[in-house]
C-alpha cells in the first residue's frame, strides 16, 4: 500500500457515509424500543417499584410533601407516574415511561458523542447504549434511573456546544435540562457539579482576561440554582438525615469503583477488564487529539468515583445511581476506533465495534426475558393466599415489605390481620392467641437488625414452609 494511501486512512474518518448515519442511528433506535419495551411486565414490581406505585397514587401535593418529610428520591419522577396511572396501574404502565425514555436516550448518546469528537463515536457510543444490558435493566424498572440518564444525556449535548463557543443559550438549556434531571434524581448532582467545575478549569485563563467571559457559565448557574431551589433546600435536609447513621445498605470505599465498572460492563469481569482496555485506549487518542478531550474524559470519570468514594462511608450507595457514567465511559471507548482504525487500515472498524457491543450482550438476551430477575411477590401472594384463612395473622419482617407485597395481596379480600416487625423484640410483641400467624421475611432483616437475633428468634419459634427465590414464609409454632 503506498504512503499516500496510510496517510489517507490515518486522517480520514467519514467512515460512514452521510446518508447512512440517520438510517443506522434510527435502526439502533428502534433495536432499542424493542429490547427494551418486550415483556415489559414480565417481572413481579419489587420493593423500589411498589413504592413508585404507592407514592404516585398521592395528589401531586402529597407526592411533594412525601420527599419533603423524608422520601430519598424527588418528586419529579412520581408525579409523572401519577399521570400514568390514569392509563392503569400494572407493570407495563409503571415501567412505560422508563422505556421509553430509555429509548430516546440512544439519539441523545449519539449526538454527544459527534459533539464530543464525530459521527463515529456517536455510533459507537449509541450502540453501546442500546444493547447495554446495564441500561435495559433499568430501562425496564419503574424507577427515575432511565428518565434522569435521559435529560443528563440531553443536557450533555448542550453542554459540550457551550463549552466550545460559550454561547449563552446553549449555557442555558443545559442549565434547564440539568435541573430537570435533578428533580429525576438527587445523585443528579454529582455530574453537573462535576460539569461546572470542569468549565470553570477550563474557562479560567479567559475570565482572567476578561470577566464577561465567565457571564454565560454565571448564567447557567443561576438558571439551575432558580429551578432548583426548592429541592436544593430539600436536599440538604435529606442528606443530614441520612447521614445522621450509618448506611444501612449499598457498597463502600473502592468496591463503588469496581462493582459499578462491572455493572455498566454487562454485569461481567471479563467484559468489565475488556472494556477499561479500550476506554485507556481512547484515553490515549484523545490526548493526541488535543482540544482538552483527554482531560474531560479523566476530569468527569474520576471526579464522579472520587465523589462517589467518599458518599459511600456516609450515605447508601449502589451503582444504579451513577448511570450517568455510562455517558463518558462510552464516548471514551468509541473514541479508541481511532486508533484500530490506523493501526488496521481498515474502515469496517466503527461496525466492528458497534457488532461487539452486540455480540457480548447475546448470552444476557438469551435468559433476561424469560427468567425472573426481581423479587417474585407476584406469585409469592397468591402462594399465601392459598394458605391463609380468615383470621391468620400475616407479620412482614422487615415491616416496609408489605408495600410489595400488598401490591399484590390484599389482606381484607384474604381475611386476615397485617403486623410489621423490624427486630425480635418486634416480633415477641404479637400476640398469638389461637390465631395461625404466618412471616413473610427477606433478607433485609439483617439490615434492620444486624445483630441477628430476629434470625435466632425464627430458629426457635417458626418454621419455614415455603420460599420464592429472596421471599421466605415461616409459619409460628
């Protein structure tokens, strides 16, 4: 091959022809509703779930004087369920909207990642997105997870526009979007503060020279703090709360970093290790590529974990809450086509990598659809209430487990009596008399009562008879 034509290959990335582009991102979105909208209601609603449903059943008043009184999650999310519920309250409704903008997040993707660098890595990175099994997961889950992601990665666009021309508007519609994913989800924060600060770094020499430039960035802040405020405040009530003792769940220190890294890799070590290779490799071109794109990726990433490391010791923390790292952890691993582009001399590169991404998704297709991965409370409360007689007492251990499992059972259709426990104390209080007393029990127990005595206190005065996957039924002696 002459020298002539390596020059034209390491330099030239229209990889995909123009008229191609719209018609493989309007494919990938439509392999995206599809993965993501196929048996939607097929899992049981698990705890979080039934939680949606019951606080979006409140007015929007109440849903707002929920998180105000101590609910951890904004209120934006459940008054858009409450609407929803106008259309039902099953599965598929609940989990509608997640879904679908779980979808739209894939035209999102692709755009912030042409912003970002080009085309290709907008593909890539919307590849990634759609057959992520990470995201179908909590695409299909009737949580804020999905819709926070969406509005971020919205927000993202923007916010990359503005940070090359520092255009007032582009300032602003990222401070909109970014205040709406906030009121999606508190962990919202962490990366639009990491945004700013971002901006700030780079913006430093120029408002040095001359202040005005910093009047677009000021802007944005003020427009974000305006809409805001309210769930600011909130915000920093909530976080004295629950800080106020230690987390009674979720993951600490360095296993933040790994357990999410491995999450947002399908739930796999060894595509986990894959994919860290190819976001170093990207790491790597961006740096050479200059434009402060290696420092955004570094800056965003670490900035996020280190934060995200120290909340840890103080507050519940699972990997579900940093979503948004999907955004820059992919854009960084498209952006290393690049460098296989040149090294190969090849131009099938970019559909390589987009193949890739499907490929190591198929053996989490070929189970997710058909076998149950949430708490099954669906069948576990029609098991109970072939059991139960009128007048049984039916005692949920820890207390806050009745709200998936009434959900589904109705103790008055059922004909008998609810109680709540959290510990064995709890639990010595009831009062059989001759009644027949039945505890539903999960796991969480150990949170509630981490010294394990309720546990003993099962050993010695019930016995199990039955169990669905995390559910367990004991019946009294």
């Amino acid at each position: 091959m002459s020298n002539k034509r390596k020059k034209h290959v390491v330099t030239d990335y229209n990889i995909v022809s123009d008229d191609k582009y719209y018609w493989i991102i309007g494919g990938l979105t439509l392999i995206a509703l599809i993965l993501r909208f196929y048996n939607l209601g097929f899992n049981s609603l698990w705890l979080d779930e039934a939680t949606t449903s019951m606080i979006s059943s409140k007015s929007f008043m109440q849903i707002w004087e929920t998180t105000v009184s101590g609910e951890f999650n904004p209120p934006l999310f459940y008054w858009i369920e409450h609407v929803m519920l106008a259309f039902g309250n099953s599965e598929f409704v609940l989990r509608f909207i997640p879904a679908l903008l779980g979808t739209a997040t894939i035209p999102m993707v692709y755009y912030a990642g042409k912003e970002f660098l080009d085309r290709n890595v907008g593909l890539i990175a919307a590849s990634a997105f759609t057959f992520s099994p990470f995201l179908i997961v909590y695409s299909q889950e009737a949580r804020a997870y999905s819709s926070m992601l969406f509005f971020i990665t919205a927000a993202t666009i923007f916010y990359l526009i503005a940070l090359r021309t520092n255009n007032l508007k582009n300032w602003i519609i990222f401070g909109i979007l970014s205040a709406i994913a906030f009121w999606c989800h508190f962990y919202a924060m962490v990366i639009v503060v990491s945004y700013v600060i971002y901006a700030i770094m780079i913006y430093i020499k120029e408002i040095r020279k001359d202040a005005n430039y910093a009047k677009p960035l000021l802007a944005m802040i003020g427009t974000f703090s305006v809409l805001s405020l309210p769930l600011i405040l909130v915000t920093i009530q909530l976080f004295g709360l629950r800080t106020s003792s230690a987390p009674s769940f979720g993951i600490k220190g360095i296993d933040v970093v790994i357990e999410t890294f491995r999450q947002v890799s399908g739930f796999s070590d060894i595509i986990m290790g894959l994919f860290i290779v190819l976001f170093c490799v990207g790491l790597f071109r961006a740096y050479f590529i200059g434009d402060n794109k290696f420092t955004f990726l570094l800056w965003v990433t670490s900035s996020i974990f280190i934060i995200s490391y120290v909340l840890s010791f103080i507050i519940p923390m699972v990997p579900r809450y940093l979503q948004f790292l999907n955004i820059v952890f992919f854009i960084g691993i498209a952006t290393s086509y690049r460098v296989f582009a040149t090294l190969l001399n090849n131009k099938n590169v970019v559909y390589l990598m987009m193949f890739i991404f499907f490929i190591i998704s198929v053996p989490f297709f070929m189970t997710y659809y058909t076998v149950e991965t949430k708490d099954n409370w669906r069948d576990f409360s029609t098991s109970v209430s072939q059991i139960t007689k009128n007048g049984d007492y039916v005692v949920y251990v820890p207390m806050y487990m009745q709200t998936p499992m009434e959900y589904y059972y109705s103790n008055k259709t059922d004909g008998t009596i609810t109680y709540g426990a959290y510990n064995m104390n709890d639990l010595m209080k009831i009062q059989k008399n001759n009644n027949s007393v039945y505890y539903i029990v999960t796991p969480d127990i150990s949170s509630t009562d981490p010294t394990g005595n309720a546990i003993k206190w099962f050993d010695n005065n019930a016995n199990l008879i039955g169990r669905d996957g995390n559910i367990f039924l004991f019946k009294g002696m």
